[in-house]
C-alpha cells in the first residue's frame, strides 16, 4: 500500500494481534481478517476503504495469483485422480511394502524429500499421495504437515537445485569478489554445511518422523490421540481441505491404471518443472501443473471415466472448492504480510536487530535477526532481500573482501534465518500449503510445529553463537 507513514513499534501490533488470536481462538481466518483490519486502521483509513485498497494492492499481483492458480490447478488434478480413483489403489499397492505406523510416518517425510526443487508443490503432491497410508496407520494429520512442511522451504535451502539457490546466488552477487552468477552460486553452495536450521529441521523432522526422538509437547498429544482413539484429527479441527474432495467417487466398473492416471501425470509436473529449471533456470511450476491437468483430462475422457463434459466440469468444481479454505487463507496471509510492510514491521525488526552486530555476534544477530523478520512477515525471500545488502558488506569488510569462512558463515546465517520464519509462521504461504497438502487445520500444524522448529533454531543460535568468536 502506497502513502502509509512508517509506525515503529506499533507496525508489529497486527501481527502480534494475529499470532494472539490465532493461538487463542485456533481460527486461522477471522484472526487474520482482524490482523488485518487492525492494520488499515493504523495506517489512518476507515474500514471500508482500508480493506478495499489493501486487498487490491496484495491480491492483485502477479505473486499471489501465481500461487493461487497452483493452488486451483492441484485441487483439480486431486480431484480427477479421486476421479481414477488412483490415490486409494496406489495405498493399497503401498501398504504391501509400508506394514507398519513408523514406516507409513517416515513415508511422508521421505516424499518431502524427495520432492526438492519447489517449496510449492512438494507438500500439495506429497500430502494427498502420503494422507491414505498416514491415515490408515493413525500418524495424525499435524505430524503429516510438519514432515511435509519440513520437505519444503528448509530442503530447498541445502539443495542447490532449486529456484531459492538461483535467487539466493543473484542476492550475493557485486559484493566483494562475488562479481558474477555463477560466484554467487559457488559461495551459496560453499556455504550449505553452516545453514543449521535448514540442516538441523530436515534431520529433525526425520528422526521424529521414523520415531528415533520421541515426540514432545503438543506433537505428543496429537500422535497419543490418533494411535489411542483412532482420530488423526481433532474434534472440532477444520482442515484446509473442504468436504467436496470427499465427494467424488471413482468412476464405476473402472479398474485404476496406476501409470496412467497417477505416474505419468507426476511424470508431466516433474519433467516440465525440473526440465525448465535445468534449461532455462526458471521452474514452470504452474505451467507445469496446466499442462498435467489437460493430460487427465483428455485421458479420463478417451478412458471412459468421464460420460460428458459436465462430468468433467463438475468434477473439477469440485476441486476447486475443496481448496477455497487453503486460498482464503493464503489471501489472508498476503494481506497481513503487506500492510506489515507498509507500516515498517520490517524496517524497524531489522533498525532494532542492527545494535546486536559486532563483529562476534554477526552470525548470530544474522540469524536471530532473519529469523524474526522471517516469522513476524511470513517470507523468506523478502527477509534475504532486507539482510544480505547490510551484513554481507559488514561481513566482507571484516574478511578484507576475501569469500572468508566468517562470509561463508554469514551466508549461512542469512538463509537459515530467512528459513525458519517461511517454515513455521502461521502467516507463510508454505506452511498454509503444508496444512493443505495434509488436510490439517492450519493452527494445529503451527502449533504443534512450533517446538520443533524452536528446537531447531535453538541449537543453530548456539552454533552460530560459537563460531562467530572462532572463525575469522
């Protein structure tokens, strides 16, 4: 929004009123809308002509309606494999090698994984896949969301083949000897082993996952309700998947051909979305979803699963219902995160972390510094933006413009700090897809992420705590 006076302190009050709300009432949507309506005020506009500028400035991008139409696209392609009927048969053909809960857990991690190069579509392609084997062995959906929360943003961070190591490179670039591209990928890979908390979340969410480390806090209450009562959600809990996606029955007398109604769409979106980013060094991930819905579509119609264009209509409708609850929320989550950036939340979280940046501690306030500009705004990219330009010439100037290990470390920090926020804010964009991608109401997966995530950024504060007064 345009024309609104930085406020200081004050610009973190809509936040900080979400996070309240959202803890206190466990409705994600209205606690958001009032973060929100809270915010305009501030700025100095009625409610009316406040929530009408700040939804046509946040939603009417480029950004939200690209994640949006992603979010559109992967409801209809669940809905036509609901359609096929594929999801429950490949269960049924999975549990023949997944016989028991620490397997079927350990599953929706591995998927998280494995689905590497976009935060985006490995929890919306990993969650449904995995959600029937999870079920069936009761892993409650709050333990679906964080593994596949902890195969997005924080995997993306330590594999260099993804979008985020494009973007990350291009950020270091024209700082000291980092002149170009392909330096600035050099450094960022260099400086993978010191992201601890992308290292630290994934390793965690895999130990917890595969039950090595015994669950702890509201995880714990979450896993003894499902393996105890056979609820994998709570009573009361609204999951971000809407009730429509339960109504579509596979097509009768049809027999699921696994390969070609679940493997070769899969096949489409990993091709095109790794293939453009190998070719053109920009994943067409929304594309790459279009081009797998119209492959379904022209194959469930020859194969006799859909009668008529209205079976294919409906069915797809469908779809998209079913991922209104996730887009409400998502829209919601842009909302806060731009009238926080216009009231200066960022600004001021980066002006009062500034007084913690000697020359020991620039690891540490990096991080600490990232990680609640991250949290507070739900977006890692834009905390990158705001960090690298003040600590990497402070980090350079200190090396004597050499790629140091203390740069290496400061990299480190950066991305790691950036990382926690988009991992376990209630206000990002890929936690709100975990929760999708799970059928999970969205404040239980934050909830019972949080100590998790905490624990992980505890022991990464300590490690950069340490090697600020070692390395040089």
């Amino acid at each position: 929004m345009q024309g609104v006076v930085a406020k200081g302190v004050i610009s973190l009050l809509p936040v900080v009123l979400t996070l309240i709300l959202a803890f206190t009432t466990k409705d994600a949507i209205i606690s958001l809308f009032i973060g929100c309506l809270a915010g305009v005020l501030i700025a100095g506009f009625d409610p009316a002509t406040g929530m009408s500028k700040l939804l046509q400035h946040a939603l009417g991008n480029e950004d939200f309606i690209w994640v949006m139409m992603i979010e559109i696209f992967i409801g209809i392609m669940i809905a036509f494999y609901m359609r096929a009927g594929v999801i429950s048969a490949f269960a049924e053909v999975a549990s023949k090698k997944i016989k028991t809960r620490r397997a079927a857990s350990g599953f929706g991690w591995l998927l998280g994984v494995f689905i590497f190069f976009s935060d985006y579509f490995s929890p919306l392609f990993s969650g449904p896949i995995a959600r029937p084997l999870t079920d069936k062995h009761k892993v409650s959906r709050e333990m679906l969301a964080y593994e596949l929360d902890s195969g997005s943003a924080p995997v993306c961070t330590i594999i260099p083949l993804s979008a985020w190591a494009v973007y990350i490179a291009g950020l270091l670039k024209g700082y000291g000897p980092i002149q170009n591209a392909e330096i600035g990928m050099s450094t960022f890979i260099r400086s993978i082993p010191f992201n601890f908390y992308g290292i630290l979340a994934v390793v965690l969410a895999g130990l917890i996952a595969y039950q090595i480390i015994p669950n702890f806090g509201p995880m714990k209450k979450a896993e003894e309700r499902a393996l105890k009562e056979g609820k994998v959600i709570r009573d009361g809990a609204t999951p971000l998947a809407g009730v429509e996606m339960e109504e579509i029955k596979p097509a009768e007398g049809k027999k699921p051909n696994l390969f070609v109604y679940l493997v070769v769409p899969v096949l489409i979106v990993i091709g095109i979305a790794l293939g453009t980013y190998l070719i053109l060094h920009s994943t067409k991930t929304l594309e790459a979803f279009i081009a797998a819905v119209l492959y379904q579509a022209v194959a469930l119609t020859i194969g006799g699963y859909f009668k008529s264009i209205k079976e294919v209509t409906d069915t797809a409708i469908k779809g998209i219902k079913a991922v209104i609850p996730a887009i409400l929320i998502l829209g919601l989550a842009y909302c806060i995160n731009d009238i926080s950036k216009a009231l200066g939340a960022q600004k001021y979280i980066f002006e009062m972390s500034k007084n913690w940046m000697t020359p020991g501690m620039l690891p540490l306030a990096t991080f600490l510094a990232g990680a609640l500009i991250s949290f507070f705004t739900g977006t890692s990219w834009g905390t990158y933006a705001i960090l690298t330009p003040f600590v990497l010439p402070l980090a350079m100037q200190l090396s004597g413009d050499t790629i140091s290990t203390l740069v290496l470390v400061t990299v480190g920090a950066i991305v790691s700090g950036g990382c926690f926020g988009d991992h376990c804010s209630p206000v990002s964009d890929t936690t709100c897809l975990s929760s999708f991608g799970a059928s999970c109401d969205h404040m239980d997966h934050v909830t019972t992420q949080i100590p998790y995530a905490a624990t992980a950024a505890g022991v990464a504060a300590v490690l950069f705590a340490i090697l600020g007064f070692v390395v040089k």
